[in-house]
C-alpha cells in the first residue's frame, strides 16, 4: 500500500470539513497534513472543486516544497504550508480559508482585539495581523515569503505557535495549524467566530474595553494551563 | 432502572437542541435538568462534541456542585448551574452558549435596550448585562461566582428569576434558565433573536427610543398577565 | 365534508411556509386566509409551534372577530386580520411575522426608503412604519386597534392597499396581505430582503440618494403597469 | 432531436444553480448561453419560479432580442443579455441577479473598492457600478439600454470584459458574464462574497487603504499571467 495514503485521507477527509463548516466556497482554502517521519506533507490540489475531490489527488510535497508524489499540481499556497512545517517541528497540519470575518480583518489589516471569553478559551493575545509584505517578497518567491511573514510576525510580538494557533496575513486571508488536522481545521471555525463576534462587539460598542487580564488568564489556564479543568 | 435516567434524557435531548438551533458550534454551550426531589442535575461532560454525545454521558451532580455519578467530568461550568439551582428553587433548568449576537452584546458590556415587542413579550426589562466579576473573585473560585455574579446583578436591579429568564455576563456570554428545559432553550434562541434584532434597529436609527410603557405593558401582559390570551 | 376545508388547507399550508423561508422561529407569525363567499376567515391557532400544526387545527372567525369554528383560541392578532379583511374586500390573505430585518426597521421606527429595482418591482413608495398607537388605544382593544393603525396609516398618506401590500408596525413588526395567501406569504418574503437590502445599503453609503422617479416608474410599471411584459 | 436542446440544458442547469448558491429568491435572477453558430442564446422564462422550471421552457431568442424558439415570455431581461452577446463575441453565458450584498452596493452607487487578495484573484480593478441611466435612456428601450450601460461603461474606464467578467448597474444589480455557463455562475457567487467582504472591511476600519499594486498584480497574475500556476 501506497505509504502516504494516511496522510492523504487525513488531508481530504480534513478539506472535506471546510465547506461543512461554511469556511470556503468554491475552491477558497486547503489544509495539508505532515508525516513528520516521511519528512513530507499531503495537500489539497490546485483549484479542485470540493465536489471533485479524491482522496488520491492529495499531493505530497516535501518540507522544501518540492512535489514527492501525485499528478495533479498542489495547491498555489503549498511553499507557505512548506515553510511552516520546517521552521515550525511541533504542527503536522496547516489551514488556509478565505473565510468571510477573518478576511474581513486581514483585509482591514487590524488585529483582532480580545473582547470575551470565547477568545481567551483559544489564547490571551489578539489575533495578530501580519502586516502586507513589501513590494520585493511579492515579486519574489511569494507564496515562500508569505511564510517568513507568518513566523517573524510572531517573533516580533514573542509569542510561540502554540500561544497562538491562528493568524492573519494582511490584505490576504487566515492560516491556523495545530498539532492534528482536526485541531487545525477546529482553530478555522473557531477564529471566524471570533472574527464575526469581535466586528459585532466593536459595532454594538464602538468605546469597548478589551478584556481584562484576570478573565484572560483565568479562561485560557481552565482550558490548557498546569491545573486545567476542561474537557476529559 | 438508573433513578437519573428521566433527567439524563431530558438534559441530553435539551443539549441537542443547541447546535440544531445554531445556539453553539463544537462544544461551545451546555445545558442541565435538576429532579428537585433527589437533589440533582444532569449536565453535560465537558468537551464533550454534540456530534458524539450519549444519554449516559450526562453527569449527575448535587446543588453544591459535587459530582454524584457519571464516568465523566461535568461541564467546566457545572458550579455556576449548581449556584443558580441551589438559591433559586423554582426553577428546573438552565442554559448557557456562546450564541453570536447575544454573546456580542456580553462582549460589549451593554444591557440589550427593549426597543420592540418581540422583546416585551418575554420580559419588561432591558436583558442585564452582569458586569465583569472583580479580580479576587475570578482568581477564587470563579464558575461559583459567576452563579453570584447572576443572582446579585438581578437582586441589584429588583427583579426576580421569573421577571427575567435571561442574562449576559459581562465578557462572557448569555445564561437562560426556565421551569422546564424546553422552555429554557427556547429562551436561549428568543435572546439571540432579540439580540440581533437590536443591534440592527441601533444601526438603522442610532437615535432610536426604547419601547414605551404602554407597549411593554400590553405586550408583556397579554402572554403572561392574569388576563393573558395568549397560547392555549 | 367540512365547508372550511378548502380555506383551513390552504392557511395551513401557507403557515408552514413561514419557517421554510426563514421569516419566523417558534410560533413569532401567523397567516389567514378568507372566504369572502362564506364571512370568513382561518387562522393559525395561538402558540401552537409549527412543527405540531395540523390542518383541522386551524381556526374559522368571522370579519368582527368571533370564532366561529374551531376547538383552538385563534392567534391573538386575529383581531387585526379581522379589520383588515372588513375594511379592505379585495384581499383574501393577511400575514404577520417577526422577520428579523423588517421588524428590526419597525423597531427602528423608520419606513424603509426605495432605493432600488428590487423595491420598485413591488411599490413606488417607501414601504410605510406606521407610528406607535397612543397609549389609549394600546390599553383599550390593543389588536383590533392595530388594524386601524395600519389602515389609517395608509390612507394619510394617499395609499391604497394595491399601491402597497406591506407595512411596518412601529415598535413591533410587519404585516403583509394579498388576493392569495401565496401572494401574501410572496410579500413577507420580499420585505424582508428589501429591509435587508436598504440597510446594507445605509451602511455602505450613509449619503444615499433615493431611487430616481424614471427608474421607480418603469420597473413599477414593467410589472404591475397596462403594458406589463414581467411574467406569463 | 431539438437543435437547441444542449444549450436549453445549459441554461436550465445554471438557472438551478442561482438558488443553490442563495444567489436569487423567488424568481430574482436569470441565466443564458449562447450558442455562437446558431446566432441564439437559451434564457429563463419570465417569472417562473425556480421550483417549477423545466429544461424544456428554456426560450430561445437571438442577438437582436426576437424569440425564436419556446411557448413562453422570456425574461424581461432579455434584451441586455442580446445586447452583450451581440457587441462582446467571446461570451457564452450572462447572469443577471439581485444577490444580497452586491445589490446593496449597487444601490449605493459605489464601485466595490479592492481591498485584499480574494479580490484580485479575479480582477485588478474595483468592480465597476455603471451610474444609473438618463431619464431618457430608461423611458425608452430600457432593458437594451441596460446593456449599453454595461458596455459603456466599461469602455469609459478602459477596461475589456475579460479584465472584469463582473459588474453593478447603480440602484439595480449585477450582471456578470464568461466563456461558459460555469464561469458565469462562480463569477456571480464570487461577486457576492467579494461584496460581502469589502462591506465588513470598511465596517471594521473606514479608513481602510486599498489594496497595493505588488499585491493585486501578484495574485490577478498567478492565476492568469503567462507563467500562471493556479489550477491543473
């Protein structure tokens, strides 16, 4: 047996669940998953409609970017998936969507404050923007830099990727990961939330205070701090 | 025949109920059934995903919150349901989600205004919007006190538990409760309803008046007044 | 068989239309259908949910109001159906709903101003919020007094109930009617994305101009005029 | 067998697509597709619900306007599709409908800003709203004179219909076009979340700058550039 073919019904059975979730229409998004052994990951092929899909399209790419297996092309954003996975050795999955709320803030290029609990269950910093890219990585290796982008973003605020599993890139649309592709593909649900909940916040109450330290740390430590008492 | 059996089922059909009402996505809610003769609640266990819930599941717990049977944890908010049965005996469920509009609202530290009679229906007041628990409180024991955070914010403003059947806690989200779960689900939909109806009316007309006396009065009355007409 | 047959099936089945096109949840609506032969009309029982509604449950009252037939309280808007059908003989439908964006405009207590085609296919003037009753009349015959409310809000304004089959009550919600009960449903369904169209259109565009004279004319027209060419 | 059966079916098939998509209520929208040799386009009968459509009803009607084949009305429509097919030669296929958010930016009167990558994936330009038309133009041949709004202003921006396969007619709505029905169809759905999302950017920040040059060429470029790499 085909020895990806784990990691590709990992990938299309974690594809599948983003148009059930309403986060893409069309062919808007790709989640790929990682066999850290295999030093390779499984992706959604390019601008193949989810009706269309199959399990043996997932392509395997390896942590370079370099197509390992497969026909069909990978997705455009495959080098950002690449860059994530080597610079990043504690995720095995990775989501894009153009989900409507999170673009929405990438486009509005602002992070998402914390406004409630429902944010600080997921972490205890805003949702960070990265900033556009500069006109030279554009032109350059873009969809490789659009990963750079991603890492130095949360270097710059020192925050590590699991203080914060989700991000948006300015002007473009949301990436999440995790450590499975469940998780990766949940951190997607569960950012648009935030992202609609906090644009219906600011309009209800253009004045709003964030959320202040006590709640952050008392909701984001109930669920993944030393004492958690959350979940089985 | 398991004596929790009646109540496990009822909790267990009022919990599907959630996602079937788009009140909840994953596991973001819970609900619980008290049989006020032996002393208990079913609730939901924590972290539990509706897709995958079981009757059996639900957990048994005492008014001061101890776990009296069940293989599973109870809801991370169990002490706050327990609070709320223990110093309120007339009622028999009670509800909490992270619904979108209503949790907006919660977010944004803002009583819901009475501004049309959908909302006069269920109650004359303005929805209260608990505001956020003080530091000590939170770091202590903090579902306990949220239950607190609820009986105090009504008590503060006059109203009894029957005068109004919903709450935001301030940053956190809504709580509802009723004589019976379906009543209490049903209040749990009628305020994400009233929710989203107000933040509406307030950006269609910024300078918009509440609803006046005659109005909350009439409308409040005939459904629940001595000479109520309204049902069967 | 039952001489009401024919007017019960069809205001059940117009009924459940309104949760299958998203304008109600519960039991927040209600439709009638008249017999102008017989003096009567049917209607939705009081806080019946849809899901359990059946046919012979519909009830039969007379144009003053008077159950005629029927083991069920009638809704308790039948009131307002009732002067509607008296004082207007060219309709056969009324339609009440709390549809989340008309009510939200009632609510607001603004009519929603013409804007676009999509308004001017159904009505050359601003769909009308009629004011909120004086408080003797809300404290006197509260629901029979809302179909004078309705009824002299149009003839202020030099309208008849074919130049517009649709209103707002302010501080409550819409009512729509029609010759048929599908083209009553028809209404409801249209108003409430015509109110969702003009506060989008606020919100993008707060300088707005209205709809021009020639466009409001020719779509009007195009449809409803003495050279329609719109349908078969 | 019936010459124009293959673009019937064509056209009965993207019909059926405009409510799936929830691109359409009633009977708001309509497709066609040409057939270039037989000098004939297939189009939705006029006013017939969606419900009841057959592919048979599909009315055949040539560049100039005239039926030629079918029992029924064509839509009123017709003639701006006839107009675009006869002055643009490389389209098969027209959409004309009142979806959600694209309306209420035509009844805004504002071209649809480009603020972020999903934008550019499908044009460099904002979407076009062709101003509403004369006083003259609408009393006399109005829907012929709709398209010449559409080619006209096009023309006046220098843009060519495959720079923009999309466009607003101001306080009417949109109209979109491609090589095939399919292109046609996704452009509508495209339309309406691109319209969705630019409102929710500038609720979120009204001083939100466009999208930068680097940007809307890199994306418009990788997926239909000479070196594109997008899709199979």
């Amino acid at each position: 047996m085909n020895k990806y073919r784990k990691i590709q019904e990992e990938a299309y059975a974690a594809n599948m669940r983003l148009p059930e979730l309403n986060l893409v229409i069309f062919t808007f998004g790709n989640v790929s998953v990682a066999d850290r052994d295999l030093g390779v990951f499984a992706i959604k092929p390019s601008g193949v409609d989810y009706t269309k899909l199959q399990v043996e399209q997932m392509v395997i790419v390896d942590f370079d970017g370099n197509t390992v297996a497969g026909d069909l092309r990978p997705s455009s954003d495959t080098k950002t998936h690449a860059v994530l996975y080597k610079h990043w050795d504690n995720i095995n999955s990775v989501v894009h969507t153009h989900s409507t709320y999170a673009t929405a803030w990438a486009q509005s290029q602002r992070d998402i404050p914390i406004y409630g609990t429902t944010h600080a269950d997921y972490t205890t910093c805003d949702i960070p923007c990265a900033p556009p890219m500069s006109d030279e990585m554009i032109k350059g290796n873009y969809e490789y830099e659009t990963g750079f982008q991603i890492i130095n973003c949360l270097k710059e605020r020192g925050l590590s990727n699991s203080d914060v599993e989700m991000i948006l890139v300015g002007n473009h649309a949301p990436f999440t990961w995790g450590k499975t592709a469940d998780k990766a593909v949940h951190n997607s649900a569960v950012l648009e939330e935030i992202a609609r909940m906090a644009y219906l916040t600011e309009q209800i109450n253009p004045q709003v205070p964030k959320l202040k330290d006590a709640l952050i740390n008392k909701h984001y430590d109930r669920k993944h701090g030393e004492g958690s008492y959350y979940g089985q």
